[in-house]
C-alpha cells in the first residue's frame, strides 16, 4: 500500500513539473476522467454522468427556486439572491449544452493543438523557449484551477449543504420533507453534495479548458515570431540561406495551422462564451445589491465570475499581442535580402499575418483587456448610482 503511494505521488510530481502540451491536458482532464466525463471519450461514453448531472440539476435548482420564490420569497433581497441561484443554473446548462454539443469539434480541436505543439517542439533552437512558456500557461491554470476549488471546499459546499440555514435562498430537496428527520436528511445531504460537486466540476473543467487553448495558442503565436525574427542575420551565406529556405515552408505551415484553431476556437466558443459573459455580469452587479454580511456566503460566485472574466479577456489580449508580435517579425525577418520565390513566399505570410486576429463572444463583442476595463468601469458606474 504504502509503494502504491509512493509510486502516485511520484508521478503526479513529474506530471506537474513537466511542461508539455500532454501534461496541460492532463491537469485538465484530471477532475472529468474521473468523474465519467473524459475529454477524449465519446458522447455514448459520457452518457450516464450527463443523465445524472441534468437530472439533478433540474431537481434540485429548477424546483428549488420555483418552490422558494412561488412560497418564502419576502423581501427583494430573497428574490436577488435566489436569481443569483438562476444566473448558475443557466452557465451550468449552458456549458452541460457546450460539452454535449461541441464533443466532436472539441476533438479536432485538441489533435490540431497536439500537432502544433509538436511542430513547435521539434523546430531547432527553441525548445527552452517552449518550455518556459509551456510553464507559463501551466502555472496560470494551476492558480485558477488551485483558487476556485479552495474556495468552493472551504466556503462554498459546506454552505450549499447545509440545509438547517438557507443562506442562499432556494428551497433544499423538495417533496423530501420534513428533513429534519432521519433519513430524509442525510439523503438530502448526500444529494446536495452530489449535486454541487458534479456543478463545480462542469463549470469549472469548461472554464479551464478554455483557458488551456487559447493560452497555448497564443503561446504558439509568440513561437512563430520568435522564429520568423531569428531568420534575419547580418551575413548571407549559401548555407543559411538554404536553411531559410527548408524553414519557410514548416512556418507557414504551423501559421496557417494557428489560424486554422483560431477559427475553430471562434466557432467552438462564440455563443457560450457570449452567453457566460452576460451571465457573468449580471451575476456581479447583483452581487453588490446584497447586504454586506451575506457577501461572505456569495463570495464564492463573485470569485468565480470575476477571475474567469478577467482571465478570458487577459489571455485573448495576449493571443492578439502574439498575432502582431508574429506580423511585426514578418516584415523584419530579412525579406529584402532573399530571392524572387522566397520574397513570394513571405509575402503571402506577411498577407495573412495582417488580418486581425481576435475572438468574440456570440460573434460581436471583442474579447480583450479593453473589454474587460469597460464593462468593469459600467459595472461601477451602474453600481454606484443604483444603490448609493
């Protein structure tokens, strides 16, 4: 037993130190492969975890708050936060939605990340480049993985269970009563805890995954300008010059394959990530309508919708930041001094690198760092006059 350990923990060390696009995804899959909902399984696999997590999510949040809000509901302060309970209940059906829908595009997806990654990995001269920044993107899903689970343990599940204080205005269990009897309310107690881990667990793995993908893509961005710049060299001689030339043609290659998960990811997250964006705010403003002695309790909600808005906008930033780092890189790779062909060549690159590059969410707001800095700029306009 005490080898089994050992051994476990051996390989979850060399899992976590290890920068490789395998291990990023690992992180990801982790918590959903043990769960019943792996990222590379098929629908037909994931059936009975997706029958479960519907199911009681229906039962406990659908009629929960209907219950709550058609008979206990007093003051706009219980309405508020019993909508904050809606506002979940709809990214969660959003996102069970997006990994019903979207399984088969999400596996083109990952095997064209893995191939990119691959490339990047085996071009010459820049495979410390690619493990620092592999790192990078590591450490930034270890925080937002790492934050939200330690505040969904110490603060948000043991107050979701607890059903003796209805601290977030939803009716616990319905047609289970009287709880306060044995065993109605250690079976409503195991529902609730089912149910708020499998929510966790769903929102959470969206949220991260997502990450996972557009900060590799926008670290396989900074590669290729990283590579397109080092072309450029003081002296030409014939055997660099036919160093570029077998070069040229694998980086086109990988930029036309970025831009193609680009596209992908665009289709993949327009309109839930449109959808998460307006729920997220909502949530956030609402937030701030509650009495400040139930924010604690709530608290949980504001993290999660703040973090995953900043991070979204953030790392979109940084993919568009890469694109123009790789179009500057471009023009000042040494064009000038190649051939007629290679001048062709760079050309067309040059042509395409100039397109912008940017996802938006439900295919019209651009995701950025501006976006961010506008909407939380609204947020505290909008806050400060309603309720001060």
């Amino acid at each position: 037993m005490l080898s089994y350990v050992k051994s476990n923990f051996l390989r979850l060390k060399c899992r976590l130190q290890k920068n490789s696009i395998e291990n990023l995804l690992w992180l990801v899959n982790l918590i959903p492969s043990v769960s019943g909902s792996s990222l590379g399984s098929n629908r037909k696999a994931n059936v009975p975890f997706w029958v479960v997590s519907v199911g009681l999510l229906t039962y406990v949040y659908v009629a929960g708050n209907v219950m709550f809000q058609l008979k206990f509901a007093k003051s706009p302060g219980d309405y508020i936060k019993s909508n904050v309970n809606v506002l979940l209940l709809l990214l969660t059906y959003n996102n069970c939605y997006w990994w019903l829908r979207q399984s088969a595009l999400l596996r083109k997806v990952l095997k064209q990340v893995k191939e990119n990654d691959r490339l990047a990995k085996e071009s010459a001269g820049h495979f410390e480049i690619h493990e620092k920044l592999l790192s990078v993107v590591k450490k930034i899903l270890l925080i937002f993985y790492g934050s939200i689970w330690t505040d969904a343990v110490f603060i948000y599940l043991p107050n979701r269970v607890d059903i003796s204080n209805n601290h977030y205005c939803m009716t616990p269990c319905v047609g289970m009563e009287p709880l306060s009897a044995t065993p109605n309310r250690q079976i409503c107690k195991t529902i609730l805890f089912i149910q708020e881990v499998i929510l966790v667990i769903i929102d959470l793995n969206y949220q991260t995954l997502q990450l996972m993908l557009i900060s590799h893509t926008a670290t396989m961005y900074r590669l290729l300008a990283e590579e397109m710049q080092q072309l450029d060299a003081p002296v030409f001689d014939e055997n660099r010059y036919q160093g570029i030339k077998t070069k040229l043609p694998s980086l086109i290659f990988r930029h036309v394959l970025t831009l193609d998960i680009i596209k992908n990811l665009q289709s993949l997250y327009s309109f839930p990530m449109g959808v998460n964006f307006g729920l997220n705010t909502v949530c956030i403003a609402l937030f701030f309508y509650l009495p400040t002695e139930e924010w604690i309790d709530f608290c949980p909600f504001l993290i999660y919708c703040f973090f995953v808005f900043f991070l979204y906008c953030y790392l979109c930033q940084k993919l568009i930041d890469a694109s123009e780092m790789f179009e500057r890189s471009v023009y000042a790779c040494g064009w000038e001094k190649y051939n007629i062909k290679e001048m062709k060549i760079v050309y067309i690159i040059l042509l395409q690198a100039q397109k912008p590059i940017e996802l938006l969410a439900a295919d019209i707001v651009p995701i950025n760092i501006y976006t961010f800095a506008t909407t939380i700029q609204f947020l505290y306009k909008f806050i400060t006059i309603v309720k001060f």
